[in-house]
C-alpha cells in the first residue's frame, strides 16, 4: 500500500514537472514546433522515468526521501528560489530566442551538449548509488556515514558538479545562447549551497573534518 502511494506521489510530479516545463518553453516558442524543446523533455524526461522505476523498486526510502524533502536554512532556501528563477528566466528566454530568432546554435554544438547531458544524468545516478544519504536538502541523518569512495574520493560533492555539467548543457540543447547567459550564475549559486552544507557537515556528522583532509577539492579536482 506504501509503495503504490509513493507510486502515485512520484506519477503525480513526474507529471506536473513535465507540464511546467512545457509550458515554459512551448508558450513563448508560440509553436509546438520548438525541435530543441522536445529534445531537452527528451533527454530529461526519459532517463528520469528509469530512474525513477529503479529507485521505486531499490530504493523506495531514498525516492520518498527526495520528494518530499524541503530544505529549512534560511540560506538554503534563498538558495534553491534563487535557482528556481534561473531555470524559469533561462527556459522563457530559451522559448523566446525561437522564436525571434535571436541566436543559433551549431548542430554540432547541440549534440555535444545532448551527450554531456546524458553523461551527466548518468554520473548523477551513480552518485545516488554511491550515497544512500543522499537527500536534496542539507541535514545529517541518523546513523549517517561519510562516504569516501568511488566520485565522493575525488570530490566531495560530485553531486552538485555533475548538476553544473548538466545545467550548463540544458540551454545549449534548447539552442539558445541567451538563455545560457541565463543560467550562466548557476554555480555561484552552487558555491553558496556548498560553503553553507560544508558548515552543517563540519559541525554535526562525524568524520567529516578528517574526510576534508583526505578529499581536498569540493568541485572540481585541482582547482576548488
């Protein structure tokens, strides 16, 4: 009875995310015809749907987890309707830029952004594998571990650097070099997110301390 209703739960914002977007996209394109908005639903929806699938039959608790979660710092919540505006500008402009014709992006160039995208979508779901504590927003869980191995051995948080990669191929794929400049400040964004949980993490869970030690880089690997 739990499963089916997590199942409901996750059909339910399976739905509304792909409607939002949509619209987002389609209603200022003005055409259903927008080819690099169905590309991107595509290449997000797709994916999200097995993975998805696998976490409702593996991990039901990490799915129930991740969509009810909401975050209770200030700070993080200024963080996550900060990138709520950056996707919803980013996505208007992307659907505008169709329209008007404002810029064009390169075949070539869209379809190397479609695969950093699908890697990317990839190494998001290997982190999840790796990390059972793996939550959307910032806490220490009972019984929580720091996990050292496999991407968390190379950076600390690979999770937000594989969602840089990702969000910095989305406006490519919709073909718009203005809505790039949209979502341009996203990881700043993810810097503030990751300055603030590092806090949390120093303070309440265990090991964390020594595990900055052996993990230098946060992002990305010799740099920060």
């Amino acid at each position: 009875m739990k499963k089916t209703k997590l199942l409901f739960s996750t059909l339910t914002k399976f739905l509304c995310g792909l409607i939002l977007v949509g619209a987002l996209l389609f209603l200022p394109a003005g055409s259903f015809a927008y080819a690099g908005g169905w590309l991107f639903i595509a290449l997000l929806f797709i994916p999200m749907i097995f993975l998805g699938a696998v976490l409702l039959i593996k991990a039901p608790a990490l799915l129930e987890k991740r969509l009810g979660a909401k975050e209770k710092e200030n700070t993080q919540k200024g963080v996550v309707a900060l990138s709520g505006l950056l996707f919803l500008v980013g996505f208007i402009v992307a659907g505008l830029d169709y329209r008007f014709a404002w810029s064009r992006v390169p075949t070539w160039l869209v379809i190397a952004s479609s695969a950093i995208l699908l890697i990317s979508y990839a190494l998001y779901a290997e982190v999840m594998r790796e990390n059972a504590y793996l939550s959307r927003t910032i806490e220490v869980q009972e019984g929580q571990k720091v996990v050292d191995t496999g991407l968390y051995g190379i950076v600390r948080h690979p999770m937000y650097a594989v969602t840089v990669w990702l969000f910095l191929s989305i406006p490519l794929v919709l073909g718009s070099f203005w809505s790039l400049l949209c979502f341009a400040p996203y990881p700043i964004v993810i810097i503030i997110r990751i300055l603030n949980e590092e806090k949390v993490l120093t303070a309440e869970l265990d090991g964390y301390a020594d595990y900055k030690k052996k993990v230098k880089y946060r992002l990305i690997p010799f740099i920060w």
